[in-house]
C-alpha cells in the first residue's frame, strides 16, 4: 500500500485529508472540490484508489474519488438518500458497501460494482440506531455494528448465504455514540466512547468457535471523548483516532513488536 488515508474536520465544517506515505503525516489539507460536512466522514480504498464518502450539510451522501492522481470533486452518490448521521463503508468481494443511518433511523445500503451503484435498499434484518454505522470485513464476513436504542452495541453479518440478522454483541457495554470497527492483528476490534467518556474495546479473535474476550477500557494514555471514536489498521499497527474533550483530534496506535 503506498499511502493511508483518513479525513477529518480538524476545527470546521470543511472535509480535510492527511496522507501517510512512508511517514511523517503529510499534515492537513482541505479535500480538493471544496464541501463541507457536520459529521464524520468514510474512506475506502477500492481499486487501489480512496473514496471518501460524507453527508452534506443537506443530508444527503456525497462521494469524492481519487482518480489517476486528481480528486473528482463531490458528487451525490446515485439512489438519493438521506441520513442525519456519519456514513460507514468497507469493501467486501470486490464491491463497495455504503451503510447509513436513514431518517427513520432504520439502517440502508448502497452497494458499488463494477456495474454502478445499485441504489439504498434496508439492510435486511430489521434494526434501527440514533447513530452512524461502522463496518469491517473479517474472515470472509462481513461485520455491521451499530448503536441500538437501548445504547447497545449490536452487529449483522453477511456471509455467503445472506444477512444473519440483529445480535447483540457479549458484554454489555452501553454507548452514547456510534462504534467504530476494524481488523488488526487476526482479530475483529470494535471501539466505542463508553457511557464515561472513556474508550473500550472488544475483540473477535480469528480461532474456531472463539467469542468475544470482553470490553476493556483502552488504558494506554487513558483518555476521554464525547463523540464516536475512529478505528484502523495496516498489517503492523492499530490507529485509533478520537475528539478530545478540548475537540482536539488525537491518536492513539499500537504496534506489534
């Protein structure tokens, strides 16, 4: 991979970007196209390129791609839609899966082949969240975890044969934000802002008939958020990104030795 990428709004509304390429940061830079957005944004890299996806100040979803070195500048991605949340997206076989929360608070997908966009459609299963969605793709499945009414953290999964449905995940965390999910190191992490502020994390290990280990509060360097954390992961270290309580952007990464 020759570069990471994530985007935030360090202190406005705009949609900004940092690239990692064999370090340092490149450091903040406004997202070519201009845009603005009040929630966070979603990247993928599909076809060895990113994609960023926002909500627009309109609430509908906007997309921006980085195409043989130029960013397209934003455009809405087809089937309409509206969500008054973040947006999350994985890729999963060759096919980009864009969730949100609708206005109903029921969850919708959009799907990217090499076909076009297929539009929003439900996610099957039922299940509605009062927040955004987070999305990973581990040992051939498809993860998609959300907040529920009750401030429980619940996932869905798609495997081959379709939607599992709604559960709960082990451990009875509450949270008053949106999860963020991602794979490091063979196991599955979500990461939420606990109902203290505080950041925990709960892994999936990669070993037949293995469950949950349990949430544990991310000690190293403590800390404290009051919005949804940010997760992600190259082969050798885990980034995690979260609002301080001053609405600093600060970063938290573990490295295998």
């Amino acid at each position: 991979m020759s570069g990471e990428y994530a985007a935030q709004a360090p202190d406005q509304w705009g949609i900004w970007v940092g690239q990692l390429a064999l370090r340092p940061f490149s450091g903040w830079a406004a997202l070519p196209g201009g845009g603005a957005t009040p929630a966070g944004p979603a990247v993928v890299i599909f076809n060895g390129a990113p994609q960023v996806f926002v909500r627009g100040t309109n609430s509908r979803i906007y997309q921006n791609l980085l195409t043989a070195g130029s960013w397209s500048g934003w455009s809405e991605v087809p089937g309409g839609g509206f969500t008054p949340s973040s947006p999350g997206a994985t890729v999963f076989s060759n096919t980009v899966y864009l969730f949100v929360r609708g206005t109903n608070d029921h969850i919708y997908q959009n799907l990217l082949t090499a076909g076009g966009w297929s539009g929003w459609g439900e996610v099957p299963g039922g299940g509605v969240t009062p927040a955004g969605p987070a999305a990973a793709v581990f040992q051939n499945f498809l993860y998609l975890t959300v907040r529920g009414t009750d401030d429980r953290i619940y996932d869905n999964l798609l495997t081959s044969v379709g939607w599992t449905g709604w559960a709960a995940v082990p451990g009875n965390m509450l949270t008053p934000s949106g999860p963020a999910a991602t794979v490091f190191n063979g196991e599955l992490w979500y990461v939420v802002r606990g109902a203290d502020d505080r950041i925990y994390r709960n892994l999936l290990p990669a070993v037949a008939a293995s469950d949950w280990t349990g949430w544990v509060e991310v000690l190293l360097g403590g800390g404290f958020t009051p919005s949804e954390p940010g997760a992600a992961a190259t082969a050798s270290t885990l980034y995690l990104v979260v609002r301080g309580e001053d609405n600093g952007i600060y970063l938290n990464q573990a490295t295998l030795p």
